[in-house]
C-alpha cells in the first residue's frame, strides 16, 4: 500500500496537466494543488506581445507560485500539482533577457531554497500537432491567437530541462497516443505507471532514480563511459531495425520494447554529457 507522497505533473502548454491532475486525484484519494494562472492580469496581454509583458507576467508567476508552495502539506493523504516550481525558470530563461533576467534570477535563488521538492514528477510529452490541436479543442479566449513557433520553443525547452533533470524521480509518459480524458483505459495505463514507480520510489534506499514511461534506468544499468554507452546505442538500433524488417507498421510489443530501449540509451547518453563540466 502507497504511503502518502507529493506528485507533480509536468509538460508544455496544452500537453493536459491540470486534466490528469484531476483524473487521479479521486484514484489515489488524493489532495490537488493547481497552478492559478488565470488570476494573472498580465496573461492576455503577454500572448499579444510577449517582450513587452514577459516581465511582469513572469514576476507575477513567481510570486503566484511560491505561494502556493508555501501551503504544501504530505500528512495523512497525497498531494497531487499540476506543475514544479522550476518549471518557472524553464519560462523565464525562454522570454526573459538582460537586466530583467537577471533580477528574476536573485529572486528566484532566495525562493527556490525554501521549496520541497515531489516525490515524482511526471512528464508528459506531446508533439506539436497533438498540442496545438489540444489547446484549440479547449479554446480558452486568451490562447486562441498563440503562436505555434512559441509552443514548439517551449516544448524544446522542456525536451532540454528534463533531458538533464536529476533534482527528483522521473516518470516520462508520451501522450502522442493517449486520450486519458475519453479513453478509460489510456486513464489506468498511466495510474498503473505512476503507482509502479512509486512503489519502487518507497520500497528503495533513499536515492535518486529517473524512471522512463515506469522502468528503472540509472540506477539499475551499469555505469558507462558515454562510449561505452554509445555502442550500448548502435546495438539497441540494430534491434530496432530487425523488429521493424518483421513489423512493417510498427506495432508489435517487441518494436515498441526495442525504440524504449533506444530512447533509454540516448537519454543516458544526455545524461552523461550533461553531467562533464563546461
């Protein structure tokens, strides 16, 4: 049985966050913590011209959100976020420059110290066209005029953040694929994700794990040079490649094991070089 935990969904814009948040907080009986950005007065304004109003919508957010973070309380029942407190510097250093980045820099150090961190966050990824097509079906007025090249920059954004990201356990859950708001079954798959990781988090030494869509992978691997870990790489794809000469159409679980595998080994390998020093 699941003791009380702190999880937190992360993903670009539109990638459905605050719906799953809300899907699985009566699954795991749990309490919710959402962003509240619809209070921002500067958020409108910021989609029609985001150099002028990045700034004050960004200072604003800060401050929104520290806030929040202030009431977090794991006792007797889960708590469930639609978002990480880094997550507001991912957006600063996308449409901030200069003095203004730099002042929201020493604000930002002094508020992160004082933040717990989740037990898990879990990424959800999307492509572009599966995000535009999300934002569009739920038609808030203040995003219907947001610009795609602005999406797929913040998605990268992301891609980068978490291609490095070792602050807490890591679950990344694809939901190019994924209806988890009609689909039923989409809904349980990524419950059945997110428990199994979790029960591996608490039945484990307190350690640093990064999960992949609920398997284990740095601490469970053997640890590589990113050589090592690059024919590791080029075999993975050899695999790949003789699955898909017998699933044309890509769709037998064994085609699916080998791409895990070689996504696993690239992540590892971002891992590796983010980890030499600059």
């Amino acid at each position: 049985m699941l003791r009380p935990f702190y999880l937190a969904i992360e993903g670009v814009i539109g990638v459905g966050k605050t719906a799953l948040a809300r899907l699985l907080q009566p699954r795991f009986q749990a309490n919710l913590l959402l962003e509240v950005f619809e209070e921002n007065p500067f958020l409108s304004d910021f989609y029609a011209d985001r150099e002028r109003y990045a700034f004050q919508t960004q200072i604003f957010f800060l401050l929104s959100r520290y806030r929040q973070q202030q009431d977090i309380r794991v006792l007797d029942r889960p708590l469930i976020a639609d978002y990480t407190f880094a997550k507001d510097r991912l957006f600063a250093h996308l449409n901030l420059k200069g003095d203004e980045l730099a002042t929201y820099e020493l604000l930002h150090q002094a508020l992160a110290e004082k933040v717990v961190l989740p037990d898990l966050v879990v990424y959800l990824q999307a492509d572009l066209d599966v995000l535009m097509a999300r934002i569009a079906m739920r038609d808030r007025p203040y995003e219907r005029g947001i610009d795609p090249d602005y999406i797929e920059s913040l998605r990268q954004a992301y891609e980068r953040h978490f291609a490095c990201y070792t602050a807490t356990p890591l679950l990344i859950i694809n939901t190019n694929n994924l209806d988890f708001v009609r689909n039923p079954q989409d809904l349980a798959f990524i419950e059945g994700q997110i428990r199994t990781t979790l029960e591996a988090i608490q039945e484990s030494p307190p350690q640093t794990r990064v999960l992949e869509e609920g398997r284990i992978s740095e601490d469970i691997l053997p640890s590589r040079s990113p050589v090592e870990e690059f024919l590791a790489l080029t075999e993975a794809v050899g695999l790949l490649g003789a699955a898909l000469a017998v699933d044309s159409v890509g769709q037998a679980p064994a085609t699916h094991q080998a791409l895990a595998r070689v996504e696993n080994h690239l992540r590892r390998i971002q891992r590796l070089l983010c980890s030499v020093p600059k």
